[in-house]
C-alpha cells in the first residue's frame, strides 16, 4: 500500500509539452484545411465536413470533468457512482438520434452557423436570436473562466516536484502534500509563494496557447486538438486500468479491497459516507437520466457540432464510435478509482486520485514519469479543448450575431476575421484578470452553468426541429423560463436553504426541490412554458414552415 | 395533419429516430435505475455480495446493460437509421437586425 504520494518529475512536463506542441500543429493544419470557403462558415463551422471520429468524440459531454471530477466521486463514493453516471450508456444513441440528423438538415438549408442563427432563421426573429445569443455569452463566458483556472491549476501540478493539487470539488483552497506546502511557504518569487508564481505562470501559458492555436485554427482546431485529448484519453484510462489490476493482483481485488479500507456501504447505494451525505438518493439516481442525457443535447458547442456534421452517414458512425467510446471510459475509471482507494485510502484531495494514481502506479517502471505524463496530459488536453470549443461559440456569438447583424452587415471577410481574433484575445485577458483572484467552486460552477444551458436550450432545440406550431415567443420563453428555473433553485440552495445533505458536497449548490435535480424542474418549466406560449401566440407563417419542413 | 407526401423525407425519417431513441433512454431508464434501487441501496450491515469482484446490483443493473446498449447502438445505427441527402447549404446575405 502506499505510505507516500509521489511527485511529478521532467518527464511529465516533458509529456505535456509534446502534447501542446502537436496541439499548435494540428491548429496550423486546420488553419489550411479552413481557407476554402467564406470565413464565417470555414472558421466557426468547419464547413460542416465534420467526420465520424471527430463528431463521436467531441459532441457529447466530455471534458476535464471526465478525468478529474467523476473518478473524484467515484473514489469517495464508491460503486453508486456507477450509477450516477449509467445514463451515458445511451447518450450515443439520444445524442445523436434526437436531434442530429433534423439539426443538420435545418441549419444547411436555413443557412446557420450559429445557434442563435439558427433560431433566428427558423423562426424569422431577430429577437430569438439575441436572447439566445445573450445566454449563450454569459453562461459560457461563466463557465470558460472556471475551465482556465482548471488549466492553469494542471501547469502547476505537472511542474517537476510540484504538489499534486488542484481545485477541491467544493471549490476549497486545495491541499498540498505537507512537504510541498512546507516548500512553496519558504520560497517566494516576487512576493508570490512559489505555489501562486506556479499558478500564474500556469495561467498565462494556458491562455497564450489555447487562444494562439484557436485563433490559428478556428472550430476545426477545437475540434481535432479534443479529439487528439479523447484518444489520449481512452489509451491514459487504458494503461492505467492495466497498471492498477497488476498492482493490486486482478480485478477481483479491486471493490474487495476498497470496501477494506470504507465499509460495505462503498459497494451500496446512496452511496459511502462519513458525514452523513447522501450522494445518490432514488430521487437523484431518477434525475441523473435527464442530466447527462439532456446536459450534452442542450450543450451550444454540441449543437453547433450537429450542424457541422458532414453527412448522414457520419452521424450513424458517430452513435456506435461513441458507444464504444463511452465503454471504455466510464467503466474502466470506476475499477481504477478502486483500485485508489484500495492503494491510496487516505488522498487528501479526491480531485487528485488519477494524477496520484498514474504517479504511483508508474513509480518503479522504467520510463514511468513519462507514462505517467501521458496519463496527466489528457485531462489537460481535455480542459484545453473546452476552452477552445468556447471561445469558438463566444466568438461567433460576439462577431457574427452581434457585430455582423447589429453593427455592420456589410462587415467584409477582412474585418470579421479582424474582430474575431481581437475577441478571441480579450476573452484571454478577462479570463486572466478574472483569475488574478481565482475564482472559487469551480466544478459547481461548471455543474451550473451547464445544467443552465441545457434547461434553456434542450426543449427549444427540440422544438425548432420537429413541431410546426412552434413560435419565436414560444421559444424564448422557453429559453428564459428553463434559465429562470435554474437561477431561482441555485438562489434558493445557495442562500436561502440549510445543506440538504444531498448529491456532491458544495457550498455554490441548487435546491434540490422534492430531491430531484435542477435540471428536471428546468426541463419541465421550459417545456410547459414554452408549449403555452407557443399555442397562445399566432401561429408561424405558413410559408417558412413549408420552406424548413416540406420537401423542397 | 401534414400530408406524407408534402412532409419532408429527412423530417419524417429523424422524427422516427428520435422516437426510438427516446423509448431506448425510457426503457435503459427504467431497468437501470428501478432494479438499481431495488437491489442496490442496502444499509451496509450484511457482508457484500460479489460476483468476479463486482457487487451483484451492479453487474445486473450497470455493467450488463451497458454491454447491451453496445448491440442496440449497433441496432440503431446500422439497421434503424437511415441515409439521406442533408442537403445544400443555403448562401444568403446576412440582413441586419440593427433597427
């Protein structure tokens, strides 16, 4: 078992810089695939030649979160989180199968590059397209400067002998190994502990090059650099999976050896505990079917990958690539996560379990620091590519459905490629400024604004697809009542209620109404709303229907 | 009620998708999470039961159906969907919104 945690050396830095190097170089690979075409439709749609290994691994909720956040629960859990997490089984199948295939056709037709675009078109409104565009800047915005504090807080731990922390689920000051903290106290770089000059640095690194190489290469550089970090991914999990189950003597070993070290209740739901909390209650487990599933449907930057799908063959692929995919992830993780607590009972930070657990595991190989880097720079990878993949909608929601519509319609491709980059480098400095003090709740924030989107967008998406009788008022209300729902519970859980003592442990969290998730009262309000006001309001004109919903 | 031969083909075949992936979400729903609840929530005092080192709830109700969704993905996308034209892309000048 062991009794000491090891630390990164050169070769994980060294790991993480090939990976930033090929990241750069698929960037200026994509920048020459983007110069056919018009700027908008080649730099924010790729245009919408999309591949099946490219929409599989890029279009559904994957991202930093996979790495660092669900192994975490996992390990402090124990098997419930298998639960928790059992409805992406069928994401493949609802992700691509709800709405792809009808997404794609509209936006082609209508010609949208946006989402907001594609509301506006749909229903011939400009005020559809702003409100759309308005939730999309700010709960993006929210989530995107949470996710380089992520990126940074990687730098920092992959530096030789740093301490492996980064940020606590509940958004804590993260702990440090007891040694490391003794050092980063005693040594200061311009009146910084060597800790927060490690987090700087790592912060303006991380910005420089995930804007450098987005900028370069527009949506398809977010595009191929997330599926370069799924593949890293799949073969990190991999490796590790193989590694734990040789330590630890085979996979019968694993959930025994844990339960050893918890309580039976680590093989049980709601889930183990030393507080109290109940992770997964029946309600919650209930809920979780709608998060996932609709969280990555409702997802701007998954929709805008719907739309820039190459074909219909594509789409098919992507469903049992994905499926695979997804197999290989969550459940391995959750044996590896075992494993940890098996090896590792007592890790102080459970957000650290895989960089421990890819230390630990590789510790005595040869050649182990860089396989350990290979293991660490897939969450990286993963931060970095949600970045990218929001500046993109940021940008395109800033340049081209405000700038371009309210501002200069006649804008050329010159001067839209102009205030694209100049956007792309201001989001870079907001993010930075708003780090100087780092944001706290980081993953809650994530959770939220995420739920948000979705709760806003799931059931309009739906709507602009299939049901003729839909109205711009209709879907705006949607829009706001599923945003309203969730800000209105987040209040209510924040400020106004006692801990429930329900879910992941948080101080930013949502009132969970009758133990259901926010997500569901989002869906529903959107959905009621949004059908009333719709059947309330005169019905859309019978031309733009028989346009976007008859054969043409 | 739309005529089929006025509807979209494109619209009509992902509305049939989308109808068959919603009943897999109900259906994956409904073995997973009730046989979840009904054999996966004990109070921790009985000794665990495995089976290969996995508790038994779990390999019933997560690890089975996650290797059956494998085949119905298959299902779904090799004998359900279908390919059709997604056709041109519309060129249009972007009006303004600017009032």
């Amino acid at each position: 078992m062991a009794d000491r945690f090891a630390a990164p050396d050169y070769g994980v830095l060294a790991a993480l810089v090939v990976f930033v190097v090929a990241s750069i170089a698929l960037a200026v690979y994509a920048q020459r695939a983007t110069q056919k075409g018009s700027f908008l439709s080649s730099y924010f749609l790729g245009n919408r030649g999309l591949g099946a290994w490219a929409l599989a691994l890029t279009a559904t909720v994957q991202s930093g979160g996979t790495f660092m956040g669900y192994p975490a629960l996992v390990y402090s859990h124990g098997w419930i989180v298998g639960l928790w997490i059992a409805s992406y089984m069928v994401v493949p199948i609802t992700g691509f199968g709800l709405l792809a295939k009808r997404l794609a056709q509209l936006s082609r037709r209508s010609g949208a590059i946006t989402v907001p675009d594609l509301f506006r078109e749909r229903f011939d409104s400009p005020a559809a397209g702003v409100v759309s565009s308005l939730l999309i800047i700010v709960f993006m915005t929210f989530m995107m400067v949470a996710q380089f504090k992520a990126g940074a807080s990687i730098m920092k731990v992959v530096w030789p002998n740093a301490a492996v922390a980064v940020d606590a689920a509940d958004g804590t000051a993260p702990a440090t190994d007891l040694k490391a903290e003794a050092t980063s106290k005693s040594t200061t770089t311009g009146g910084l502990s060597h800790d927060q000059f490690l987090f700087y640095l790592g912060l303006v690194l991380f910005t420089i090059t995930v804007v450098g190489y987005t900028m370069v290469g527009g949506f398809l550089a977010a595009v191929w650099t997330d599926l370069f970090q799924s593949v890293l991914m799949w073969l990190g999990v991999m490796l590790l999976l193989g590694l734990s189950m040789y330590q630890l003597g085979g996979i019968g070993n694993l959930t025994p050896g844990a339960v050893a070290q918890t309580s039976p209740q680590f093989a049980y739901g709601p889930g183990y505990s030393t507080d109290g909390r109940q992770f997964l209650t029946p309600g919650l487990a209930f809920s979780v079917f709608f998060v996932w599933v609709f969280g990555g449907l409702g997802q701007p930057a998954s929709l805008v990958r719907l739309m820039a799908c190459k074909d219909t063959q594509t789409i098919r692929r992507s469903v049992l690539l994905l499926a695979v995919y997804n197999s290989m992830i969550y459940l391995p993780l959750i044996f590896i996560c075992m494993a940890a607590r098996a090896a590792m009972p007592t890790v102080p930070v459970a957000d650290e379990v895989i960089p421990r657990m890819a230390l630990w595991t590789t510790r005595d190989l040869p050649g182990g620091s860089l396989l350990a880097g290979l293991i660490l720079v897939a969450p990286f990878g993963a931060v970095m590519a949600t970045v990218s993949s929001y500046l993109i909608v940021i940008a395109s929601g800033l340049v081209h459905d405000v700038y371009q519509r309210f501002i200069n319609p006649k804008a050329t491709e010159r001067q839209l490629q102009s205030w694209t980059y100049a956007v792309m480098v201001l989001v870079g400095i907001v993010a930075i400024v708003a780090n100087l003090k780092p944001v706290a709740y980081l993953q809650a924030i994530v959770v939220f604004c995420g739920s948000s989107c979705a709760s806003s967008f799931a059931v309009p998406a739906l709507m602009t697809a299939f049901w003729r009788r839909a109205t711009a008022p209709g879907v705006i209300a949607a829009m706001l009542a599923g945003a309203g729902m969730s800000l209105t519970l987040l209040v209510l859980g924040s400020l106004c209620m006692d801990d429930q003592m329900l879910g992941p442990k948080t101080n930013f969290r949502s009132y969970y109404l009758l133990g259901l998730e926010p997500i569901v009262w989002g869906l529903l309000a959107s959905a009621i709303t949004g059908v009333v006001v719709c059947l309330c309001t005169r019905p859309p004109s019978a031309k733009r229907i028989a346009w976007l919903f008859d054969a043409a | 009620m739309v005529a089929p031969t006025t509807e979209d083909p494109v619209l009509r075949s992902a509305r049939r998708e989308a109808v068959v992936a919603a009943l897999v979400w109900a259906i994956a729903l409904t073995y997973t999470v009730g046989g979840s609840i009904l054999y996966g929530y004990r109070d921790g005092a009985e000794p665990v039961r495995y089976v290969y080192g996995v508790p038994d709830w779990a390999v019933w109700f997560i690890v089975l159906p996650w290797g059956a969704s494998l085949v119905v993905s298959w299902w779904f996308a090799y004998c359900w969907m279908t390919d059709e034209p997604l056709g041109e892309e519309h060129d249009q000048e972007v009006p303004s919104d600017g009032r």
